[in-house]
C-alpha cells in the first residue's frame, strides 16, 4: 500500500478543518466534516467525492492540501468546467483586457 500524502502535508484533525470547510468565517458542523470523510459529497454525474483523510489513534486526520484539493475538485465538477480549465471570462472583462493590451502595444510604439 502506498505512503498516504496527508503524512507529507499540513495535517489537520477533523476538529481543525471545520474551519476551512465553513463559509463565511463560521465552521462547518464536526458531522459535516465526518461525512465528508466516510460518505464524501455527491457530484453532478452521480459519483461520490471523499475528503482524503486518514484514521490515526482514533482520529481522522487530514491537511490543508487535501482540503484545497476537495474543495477545487468540487467546484470545478459543479461549475461545469474541465480540472484546470481557465474560468470563463465575461465580455466586459475581455474588453477591459484588450483595452489594456492595445495601450501597452501603442505604449512600445507597434
């Protein structure tokens, strides 16, 4: 079996990561963290995402990446775009972007 990462990373006890699973600067419930972890999130094709965590002298542990991780994978999964794709950029952003890309050719005289 091979050597889990969270042993490498930034380990956190389920009781630490509520705070990075909550919103708004308010924790998540321990059960949520719990259930991230034994039942994972349903994504939208219908499989399941699990927090990666690890039992270690009767706790769950996990880290910091492990949460990144989840947290990426979910969002991308429910936004609709592939892992790694760049965020869809809204026309008013595009025309603020060439804007800026024209005064900087005209800038160096092209």
């Amino acid at each position: 079996m091979p050597r889990p990462r969270i042993l490498d990373e930034e380990k956190r006890t389920l009781e630490e990561a509520r705070a990075e699973l909550g919103t708004s600067g308010t924790p998540c419930n321990f059960s949520t963290a719990y259930n991230l972890v034994t039942k994972g999130s349903q994504l939208p094709d219908g499989s399941r995402l699990t927090l990666e965590a690890i039992r270690v002298g009767g706790r769950w542990i996990t880290s910091r990446e492990a949460i990144e991780r989840f947290v990426i994978t979910l969002t991308e999964a429910w936004s609709g775009r592939a892992p790694g794709a760049p965020a869809v950029t809204t026309k008013k952003e595009r025309s603020r972007r060439l804007e800026t890309a024209d005064a900087q050719i005209a800038a160096m005289g092209i």
